[in-house]
C-alpha cells in the first residue's frame, strides 16, 4: 500500500512538473503569457524607432562584392568524402583546402557552392555549399579589394 501511494505521488510530480515545463495548466491547455513575460520579450526586441544604440542608427554599408560561380568540382570532393556524416564534418576543412586547390573560390562570407550536391545524408538532404570562417573576408579585406565605397571605408565599421 506504501508503495502505491509513492509511485502515484511521483506520478503527479511528474506531471506537474511535464505541464510547467510545457507551459500547460493542469487541463492541458496552454497558460495565457503574463504581462511581464511579454514587456521581457519586447524589451529584447525593441519596437523600430524606439530607444537604440547610436550604432544600430548608423548607416550599414554598401558591399559590391561580385558574385561567385558555382564551383564544378563536387564529383572530385565527394569521392574523397566520408561516408559517416560526423566524420565528413571532421574533414571539412580538407575538403575545403581541396577546392580551393581545385580552382573554387570563396565568396565574401567564405561560403563555396557547388553545381550539384557535395553529400547526401541519409535522409536525403544535401550538402550543396562548404563554410569556412578561416576563407570569409573582414572589413579591411573588402575595403582593400574595393567591395566598400572608400567613403564606408574611412568611417568606423562595425
């Protein structure tokens, strides 16, 4: 009998606890958001032309950067790819230094895309582009190479 009473009580403790981690009161419906859960969130993301940062208001740059062709060479980096998803992601920079290699070439962000998938997972989704940070230009890179006006260039970036 002590033993009921103690898995019905863990019963309900865990169900209490499942409905305030859902957000649910005991019937199961969804809890109306409180007030101040909903000033919490607009205080995140403020209305536009409310308070902001004198660099919020500064005006972003214009970048001309050239686009980037699609690199054709997905057949020669994916007979070198593994076939286990995680160990594809441990190669990746290898595999990016091989494009490279190949005659690929990174746009701005350090983002090479492909013509057709580099990778299939196994549910069917596909790997058509590589990203790689070390590749991806900065502000001085893109002032250098002309992508931003001088007149950008000269004020302080971001």
């Amino acid at each position: 009998m002590h033993t009921r009473t103690i898995h019905r009580a863990a019963v309900a403790v865990g169900a209490a606890t499942l409905l305030a981690i859902t957000g649910c009161n005991e019937t199961g419906e969804p809890e109306p958001e409180s007030a101040d859960a909903l000033n919490a969130e607009q205080a995140i993301y403020p209305e536009p032309g409310g308070e902001s940062s004198d660099a919020d208001d500064a005006p972003r740059p214009v970048i001309n950067a050239p686009e980037v062709e699609p690199c054709p060479y997905q057949d020669e980096l994916a007979a070198q790819a593994p076939d286990d998803p995680d160990e594809f992601l441990d190669e990746m920079d290898s595999l990016i230094s091989e494009a490279i290699e190949l005659g690929c070439e990174p746009d701005i962000h350090g983002s090479i895309t492909f013509e057709e998938p580099v990778y299939v997972y196994d549910d069917g989704s596909t790997l058509d582009e590589l990203i790689s940070v070390r590749h991806a230009m900065s502000v001085d890179d893109m002032c250098d190479e002309g992508y931003i006006s001088e007149e950008d260039c000269e004020n302080e970036l971001p």
